[in-house]
C-alpha cells in the first residue's frame, strides 16, 4: 500500500565541496553537462547571487548547519579542533528533529570531534582527506571513517584507503578513477543516501543531509568521464591585470600553491578532472529523483542543492579556496520545490537577490512549518524568489596567507564588490555587471566622481560590519590596516555561544 502522506514536506539537502557557481549548464557553461541539475534548476529557483560568506570547508558549514553569518558564528578562517557541538549547539538538523523528523546525513561533515552528529540522528561519515584526524589515528581509520570500513570489506584489501593513489588532497594533479565505478566516494554517499530512503521510519518526515565530498580534491572521476573532458575545449581562464600587484607571493608550480602559475597541460588536466567529478555527482542526482519517484515521494519532498564553496581552478592563476574573488565565493543554489509546496513562491526561474549559506537553514525550517531559533540571521530564500526586496549587501570574510598574511574582507553589492586585505590595506574594487570575471581593478581609475563615491559607499559598509571588532580593524570611522588578527579560538570562545 503506498504510504500516507505526511502534512510536512520532506527535506533532501545536497551539498557538494568546492563546486563554484559557473560550473553548471544551467549558469551558461557550455563546457559542462549538468543536465539532471539544470533540470532541478529550470523547473524550481536557481540563486545565481549565492555566496559562501567564509569559502573554506569549516565555516562555510557552520553557516550551513547554523543559519549565522560569521559575526554570530565566529569562524572566519579554516581552524580545525573547535567543537562543534560546544560552540554551536542548536543546528539545522537539531531543530528539525526536535519537531518530529527524522534526520540522517551521509558524506562529508568536517566537524571536530569527528563523530559528532551535530543534531543528526545518524551520520555515515567520509570526510577524505583530514590530517588531524589521520595523525590522532595514526593513518586512516574506519572508526572515523564508514566509507573506509565499506572500501575495506568490498575490496578484500585491509590497507585499502582513498587516498593511496599519489594525488595530493589539495594538489594541482588529477587521474582517473582506478578502480570499479561503485566504488568511488561519490556512488556511495549516494548508496547510503538510497538505503535511507528504504529504511527510514514512513510515520515521520524526514530530513536527508547528501555530502559528497567530490569535486574537491582528489580530482579522480570514473575514467569514462576523465576521457570525455579530457579532449573537450574547457576555454580560456581568467587573468586580471591586477595579479601582478601580489607577485611577491607567488608560488609559481608548486603543487599545492594557491597562488602561482602551473603549465597549462596541467591547468586543463586539472579542470578535467574537476568537471568530471562534478558530472559524476549531476548523474547521482538523477538516481535521487527517481528512487524518490519510486518510493512516492517526490512530490513530497524539497530538494536543495548547495556548496560549501567554490574552486579559483586557476581564474587570476589561484587554485583552491578562502579568497573573497568569485570563483572562490560565489557557489550554486538551487531549490526544487513540488508544485503543491511551493504556491506562495512565484514562478520558478531564476534569482538575483543576493543570498548566502546561511539562508538555507531558515529557508527549510519554513517549509517545515518550524520557528526559526533565536540567534539565526540568515532569511528565508522565499521572499527572493517572489522578488521582495531581502539584503542589499554581504559581508564576507577569511583569514588567507596566499596574498600575504591578511584577513580578506569584502563587500558584494547589486553591482559592485569591495575587498580590503587588513594586512596592507589593500583596496579593490570590481564592477560585476559589465566585468564578471573581475579582470579589471577600479581603484587605480577612482579619482572622484561615480567610481569614488562607489569606493567610499562600499568602504563605509565594511566600516560598519568591522566596528567594534576586538582586532581594532576601525578606529574613528576609518579602516586600519597592520591590526593583529585574534585567534579563531578565542572569538569563538567569546561569541558563538551569545
């Protein structure tokens, strides 16, 4: 007998690691297939404003999971060891289970103590690559690890790991797959979500966290894919004159530099694997739609899909994350909702409001009829996608060391976005709407007149978002660059718990 159908939606958010905004069919990409998610797209809302206001693993997932921008949560830089559980008690999942659902996440948390289920009733766990964890363990362990456990048993091979292949878990390298399809990480984050689906309890609604840990590195997608995107015309990259103001700190073909130059054979070896991977995660959520389907489900359930952050994949030759530029910030969102959901939420299509990661989690608590916890100041994606008026603005922020030792602060506007690195004071300003690929620095062209006024707007919005920050970034209504940066320890200690 098909199931009864439950008064609150069911909840599948999907989030991928590393996957930038433009590496989608649906964001003009012709190099790319993403067909089974620009079909979510096209037939729900596609924020192609989205951003990840801390682009690095950890804070971009505190956001996720808390619904705070980073002066509430705390984490503006990559810090592993915090616990979580301590520092952010009340989370997406938490508030979702106290009102009923049952909430399971499979893949990737990048949480400290690794274990923790943050709310969830279960967790299957791969995180890849994490070094802490593989040094408290003494190498890789199928404790801290089920996907381990599961290549283990599958393979016959008790040394089996991930990452026996050579390819660095930050590298600038990239290979195909070596061994069976179903075997690959992202198969199983969807295999494990599947079985869920199977095995949940039917009298309650449910909340289903997929993490796929791909396309970060190691870019390794089944070969079939690797061939394909290996002989395809991937296009040019990006490169701002502007690069060679911060050549001091070039790392020019180091492996693992995130800033510096790399041959092109590899940038388009890299690019490949990286599109590959991201395809091989587009087939899955076809596989998604239709166990849905076939469980009746599917026009029950709201589908969100989301990264934690994007990839510079060489653009202004930088490679990985924690930089404000866009391939780096601006991430793809997308929400599917069932026709019978999703009445009070305008025509499908596409969003320009600018929104961020932590506009998921009250965006969900609303579908599911939940009150949104004291503290989240993210907003629901609803009243964007019925073309209301929502920020003006973002704030974002991260601790980086590949342009020097500074914490990057930037302004994203409608049209404009503002960085100021706190070590120099180092300005730029970038007009999105006529230079997306921000090719073009203004600041040298500001003088007076329209571009000044847009400099001296954006740098008193970051005026106010700095002021009264314990580093001294303002002092008398000016930015103050050299400021010593506090540990992310400490601003924690002192403020996520308010």
């Amino acid at each position: 007998m098909p199931e009864q159908r439950s008064t609150r939606p069911n909840l599948v958010l999907v989030c991928v690691d590393e996957m930038r905004a433009d590496a989608l069919g649906a964001d003009g990409n012709d190099a790319i297939d993403t067909p089974n998610l620009d079909d979510l797209a096209r037939s729900g809302y596609r924020f192609s404003r989205a951003y990840s206001a801390t682009p690095t693993c950890i804070p971009a997932r505190v956001a996720l999971f808390t619904g705070q921008s980073p002066q509430r949560h705390g984490r503006y830089g990559y810090r592993e060891g915090i616990s979580f559980p301590d520092a952010h008690p009340v989370t997406l999942q938490s508030t979702l289970r106290e009102a009923g659902y049952q909430t399971f996440g499979v893949g990737k948390m990048h949480v400290h103590p690794d274990r923790a289920r943050c709310g969830f009733d279960d967790v299957l766990l791969h995180d890849g690559f994490l070094h802490v964890s593989r040094r408290l363990e003494g190498g890789p362990s199928p404790r801290t690890d089920d996907y381990l456990d599961f290549l283990r048993r599958e393979t016959g091979d008790p040394r089996a790991d991930y990452q026996e292949t050579g390819i660095g878990c930050n590298a600038m390298t990239a290979r195909p797959w070596e061994r069976a399809e179903r075997l690959h990480p992202t198969r199983w984050v969807a295999d494990e979500s599947f079985r869920f689906l199977e095995r949940r309890d039917p009298t309650r609604p449910f909340f289903l966290y997929m993490s796929f840990h791909r396309p970060h590195a190691p870019y390794d997608p089944p070969s079939w894919l690797w061939d394909k995107y290996r002989s395809r015309d991937l296009g040019p990259r990006p490169l701002g004159t502007w690069t060679r103001d911060f050549d001091a700190h070039r790392r020019d073909f180091a492996s693992e530099a995130e800033f510096g130059a790399q041959k092109e054979t590899t940038h388009q070896q890299v690019k490949a694997g990286y599109y590959g991977s991201i395809e091989f995660i587009d087939l899955q959520l076809n596989r998604l739609r239709e166990k849905l389907s076939d469980h009746e489900l599917l026009e029950d359930t709201v589908i969100v899909f989301v990264s934690d952050h994007g990839d510079m994949m060489g653009d202004h030759d930088m490679y990985r994350k924690s930089v404000g530029y866009e391939g780096s910030a601006r991430v793809p969102l997308v929400v599917h909702v069932p026709p019978r959901l999703g009445e009070d939420w305008g025509a499908p299509g596409e969003v320009t409001a600018i929104s961020e990661l932590r506009d998921v989690m009250p965006t969900l608590l609303e579908f599911a009829g939940v009150e949104i916890p004291e503290g989240v100041d993210g907003q629901s994606l609803r009243a964007a996608a019925r073309g209301e008026a929502v920020r003006d603005h973002l704030h974002g922020e991260h601790l980086i060391g590949s342009l020097g030792r500074h914490s990057m602060q930037w302004i994203r506007s409608r049209r404009y976005k503002y960085i100021w690195l706190s070590g120099d004071g180092h300005e730029q300003l970038f007009d999105l709407e006529s230079d997306p690929q921000e090719l073009h620095d203004l600041v040298p062209e500001a003088g007076s007149g329209p571009l000044a006024e847009e400099l001296a707007r954006h740098r008193a919005l970051l005026v106010e978002h700095l002021r009264g920050r314990e580093e001294g970034f303002v002092q008398e209504d000016r930015l103050v660059p050299g400021r010593p940066l506090r540990s992310e320890a400490s601003w924690v200690s002192a403020h996520a718990l308010l």
